[in-house]
C-alpha cells in the first residue's frame, strides 16, 4: 500500500515537471507588493497557458536571498525556462549559474541581471523612461530664474533606477552646468518603498523650504510618498511630480492635479512578448532579436519595447483606450 502511494504521488509530481510538448516556466518575482507585477504575472500566466506551457510563479519579498532560493527551488524542479525579475541584478549572478549548469535558459525580465550568462533580457527602453520624464519637466520650468527642482531615484539595487537616472541625466545635465536648473535635494528610495521617498521629500522641504519647482521621480509608488509630504505642506499641485506605470493611484492623482505626469509602459505587450520568448526557448527554438546589452559578461539578446508620456491631457486616449485602466475607476 505504502509502496503504491509512493508511486502515485511520483507520478504526481513528475507530471508536474517540464516537458518539451508542455513546458513549464519558472517565473521568479522580486515583489507582489506592487500593483504593476501583479498585472505583469497575470498577463505572463494567461499568454503561457493560451500557448499550451505552465508557470510556476515564485515572489521573494525584495529579499536577495529567498530569491535565490526561490530560483533554486524552480531548478530543482526542473523547469524548462526561467523567467527572472531581479530585486538586485548583482545578487542574482550565482542563482544563474546554477541554471546554466542544469541547461536550464534564463531570461531577466524588466530588469537585467549582471555579470551573468543569461540568454534575453526583454524591457521597455529604460534610459528612454528617463528621458520622457526630464522632457516633460523641462518645458514647464521657470525660465526667468533658476529652476529648483528634486531628484527621487529608485533603488539602488534595481539596475533599472540605475538607467531611468541615466535617461534624466541626458536632458537635465546639460541646463544643470549652464545654471539653468539647481538640484537643490537628491537621495535613492531604498526598495522603492513609498514611506522611503516621503523621508526623502521631507529632507528636500526642510533642506530647501517651499521654494521647489519640480520633483523628478522615477516611479508611481515612490511619486505617492513625495506627494503625501507636499500634501501635508500645502504643495501638493503646486509642484511638479513625474512618475513611472500608469498606476491606478497615479492616474488618479493626475486627473486631480497632484501628479503631473507618469511613463505608461504597455505592460501587456512586455508580458505577452515574455512568454511567447520562453515558449520558444523551451522548445529549442531562437527567437529573435532587435538589440545586444552588454551585462558585464557578454552582449545580451535584448528586445526593447516602447514607453509613452501620459498626462491629464492624453489618459483618455492611452491608459483608458489600452483598457488598462476603465474610465469609470479614474473617478
């Protein structure tokens, strides 16, 4: 009887297991906590399974370490493929090695992982994310003076904040030499953490009193932390605030006037793209490819997808008409 138990739930759990006819896919998250993974695991599992593969989804809390037991545990179950978003892109570099040494392909997703043999990284163009951030800033400074703006980045792990900095760089440094516009506060949102970036605008308001013409931002979560400590100022919508993610707060702090814009990436299209890579790889086949980003141990495979600005202006038109958001929760 023992014996016969044993045998079925082997053959329970090896039904489980990766098979090239019906691959599974290890999908291995920093966090749940925000409203954008959550969409991007839903939108990865419902293209997966419209493409005959299963996903194993693990979420490590922002914790290196239970990530990398969290990617462990996934080979050890031998997935197929194994999709990566990295709380710290250096932390992850041994959890692939031992991928590579289990023939297991490993795609970092969103977030590039470094120093690593990985096989695709697919994200939305980053440094680009930045840019559109800046450019928006810019036009709507004070040109008879000095522009006094703040500088929220993200977290210092993230390899992304790291690139959405540098995008911002492109467009401010230039009128930051000329004088044009003084960084009068900057500081990282350790794990992006909103509470983090509310410490971090209270500095700036104590450091440079109410005389603040813009917060440049690099998310929707940490935007809601610098816009809680204008808000107890009275500063609220009198100051700029960027973000990232066309967050359901965030779209709603637009049309009231808090936020003044936020980067939405089509979230679908990123998600979508990732499962249809992982398949293919699962199967032995070689997706192609549009771009090479070197992670520190060779030229990446890397597909970038576009981002677009959204303000009060054009949400109707962009996040609304995705059916990202409906009209009627904006409200």
């Amino acid at each position: 009887m023992k014996f016969r138990l044993l045998v079925t739930c082997f053959a329970l759990v090896a039904s489980a297991f990766a098979s090239k006819s019906q691959p599974v896919i290890g999908l291995s998250l920093d966090t749940l906590k925000e409203e954008r993974w959550q969409r991007d695991r839903d939108t990865f599992i419902a293209a997966a399974k419209a493409l005959g593969t299963t996903v194993i989804v693990q979420s490590a809390n922002s914790d290196d370490t239970r990530q990398v037991r969290d990617v462990e545990s996934l080979i050890s179950r031998k997935v197929d493929v194994l999709v990566i978003v990295p709380h710290n892109g250096a932390a992850m570099t041994r959890a692939v090695r031992s991928a590579n040494e289990a023939k297991i392909p490993v795609i970092a997703y969103d977030r590039l992982i470094l120093n690593a043999p990985i096989d695709y990284y697919l994200t939305f163009d980053n440094v680009k994310v930045g840019e559109v951030q800046a450019n928006y800033v810019v036009p709507r400074l004070p040109r008879d003076r000095t522009a006094r703006i703040v500088r929220i980045y993200g977290a210092p792990t993230d390899n992304n904040a790291k690139l959405f900095k540098q995008g911002q760089d492109n467009i401010l440094t230039p009128l930051i030499k000329a004088g044009k516009v003084e960084v009068v506060h900057e500081d990282w949102a350790l794990d992006w953490k909103p509470e983090n970036a509310k410490k971090i605008m209270n500095a700036a308001i104590t450091k440079a009193g109410r005389n603040i013409d813009a917060v440049v931002v690099s998310n929707d979560g940490t935007a809601g932390g610098a816009i809680q400590a204008l808000l107890e100022e009275g500063l609220a919508g009198k100051v700029i605030v960027t973000g990232q993610d066309a967050d359901l707060a965030a779209c709603q702090r637009i049309l009231r006037g808090t936020q003044a814009m936020t980067v939405y990436k089509p979230l679908k299209n990123l998600a979508t793209l990732a499962a249809r890579v992982a398949v293919d790889l699962a199967k032995g086949n070689k997706p192609p490819t549009t771009a090479t980003l070197n992670n520190g141990n060779k030229d990446v495979p890397s597909i970038f997808e576009n981002v677009i600005s959204v303000d009060r202006e054009n949400l109707n038109t962009t996040v609304i008409a995705d059916g990202f958001h409906k009209a009627e929760s904006l409200k």
